[in-house]
C-alpha cells in the first residue's frame, strides 16, 4: 500500500504526521512529546502491543541518540511507565535490549539486565516471558576484544522481555508454530516412539506425542539469520539519497511476536520507530500500527518499505 504523504514536515518540536498506510500512520516526534500530545490521548486504552527496541545503552553515543548507565535506566523506567495507560487490559509490551560493554574495558556491562528487571518491578507490569534472539550471522562485537585482543567471542544475542498489563494477556503460540523436525514427522508417519519414564523422571504417555498440531511450539530462543535490510528499503533510500537507520530490527522478530500477540486488526505501537520494521510488519501482517521516530531522515527513509521500488520523489 503506498502510503499518502503528508506535505507539513517542519522543524517544530511538536508530534506531526509524517505519512500513513491503510493501517497505520509514523509520526515525527520524540516519544516523551509524542506522549504529551493529543494523539497519545487518542490511544489510550487500545492499543494490544507495544513493541520496540529502544536505543541500547552504549558506551559510546551514537547518531540516533542514546543514554547509558544509571541515566538509561531511569530514562527506559518513565517511559514504560507513561506508554502503559495506552495498552488495553489484555496488551503487552515487548522490549529488545542489546549487550552493553564497560567504557574502555572488556567486561559486560549489567545495564541492559538492570534496565529489564527494574522495568517489570518499577511499573507494575507482570514479566511474561524473557526471550533471547540470536543472530549467528552477526558482525564480530566489540570489535576490540574480539577481532584484535583475542579475548572474548562476538557479541550475537540481545534479550528480549515480554511484559503484560495483567498476568495473562493475550496470546497465542499455535499463531507461531515451527515447521516439524524431520524426526517429529517421521514419528508422526509411523505413529510410534519411545514412551515410558524418562531419567528426568517424567513420564511420556504412549499417545502423547502422536497427534500432529500442524508445528512445534518454538523456545524461547530465537533464531534470525541473515541481512536485517530490507531491499526496497535500502533502494529507496540510496536512490533518493536519505541516510538508512544504522541499528534496524530484522523483520523476522517483529513479525514473531506480533503474531504471537495480537490478532488481526489489533493495533501495534512502536515508540522508537526507526527504520519502521515493526509497522510495516503489522501492515503485512493485517494489524493496525502506529510509530513514532524523531529523526526526519529516518522517517524519510522508512517510507521505502511501503513503496516498492518506486522512482526517485520530491519530498
């Protein structure tokens, strides 16, 4: 769907439209103006899920902006605890929090874990269920210790924390079925294993695995492989020369849980929108989407995942 554009881009600090789709509207804001604005007060209540990955707390700033230490902390704490009013009774959050490393020193930093727990604690929400991604693709980090010093393996997993509004919120795991392993199927074409008592101690029924539910239920570990871009994304973006977002999602984990969490027509909000994985994955997906992102540039170039690989524009 090609999304209408709104022609009022601005340097004004106030929450604006940028463009919209069938589903959803990005917004250019700072998510703390963003949530002091009138449209926050239009999505109080209903919203199913909120899902980002907010700047991570590096060492080091980068272009998109970021905190670090106790002020990240903090920072990650107030805004939860202002974009919880927007959930419906039954919604989530999921938040993806990378490693952090210790300023000039090879020792991880406790930041990120910190951040997580005291965000469960800190405002009221029940944590659900703590989630690793795992990219094994992922470039060597920190490039220091790894590639030069020899000292550490690279960094390839960040966490991911899903918190609900109360102890049971919507969800559903058949929505996120794993394609059977080629043993499963066999078992499931011969109609026989071996049950009885385990050395664990459990016991498997001679029936209970013999009923074929259409996939496995996935772990808690994730598993993405692979180029995190987008191709009409990034040819949008080199084509009109805008600058692509330097930490994008992989659509892979976005489309995970906003399947695992939500239903068709839900709405699904991001408040640190970036690249806009997460809202043209609900967009895909059938769901509604709001994202917020404060950076012109990358608003601009997020357009182009909704585009397709259309000629250069105007804006």
């Amino acid at each position: 769907m090609k999304p209408k554009i709104s022609l009022t881009w601005s340097d004004s600090p106030k929450p604006q439209l940028a463009y919209k789709t069938a589903n959803g509207a990005a917004y250019q804001s700072s998510i703390e103006d963003f949530l002091n604005s009138k449209f926050a007060v239009e999505l109080k209540g209903k919203v199913q899920l909120i899902f980002t990955s907010p700047p991570f707390p590096l060492a080091s700033p980068k272009s998109y902006g970021n905190h670090n230490g106790a002020t990240y902390i903090e920072w990650m704490i107030q805004i939860v605890k202002d974009l919880k009013p927007l959930l419906k009774p039954n919604g989530s959050i999921v938040i993806e929090i990378g490693n952090a490393w210790d300023k000039g020193s090879p020792t991880m930093s406790t930041v990120p874990l910190e951040t997580l727990i005291r965000i469960g604690r800190e405002s009221e929400l029940h944590i659900c269920q703590q989630f690793i991604c795992n990219n094994p693709n992922r470039l060597p980090s920190p490039i220091v210790y790894v590639n030069k010093e020899r000292i550490r393996v690279k960094d390839s997993f960040t966490h991911v924390w899903w918190y609900g509004k109360k102890e049971r919120p919507y969800a559903n795991n058949r929505s996120v079925l794993r394609e059977y392993s080629p043993a499963m199927k066999r078992l499931l074409k011969t109609q026989t294993y071996n049950h009885g008592k385990r050395p664990s101690e459990h016991l498997i029924g001679e029936t209970s695995f013999l009923t074929n539910n259409g996939g496995a239920i996935p772990s808690s570990v994730l598993e993405f492989g692979g180029s995190s871009v987008n191709k009409n994304y990034r040819d949008w973006c080199q084509s009109n020369g805008y600058q692509q977002h330097p930490a994008k999602m992989a659509e892979a984990l976005a489309s995970f849980f906003v399947k695992f969490l939500t239903k068709e027509s839900d709405l699904v909000l991001d408040p640190f929108g970036g690249s806009n994985t997460t809202g043209y994955v609900a967009e895909n997906l059938g769901r509604k989407w709001v994202s917020v992102e404060r950076d012109h540039q990358y608003l601009l170039g997020s357009i182009g995942r909704f585009m397709g690989n259309e000629s250069r524009t105007n804006l």
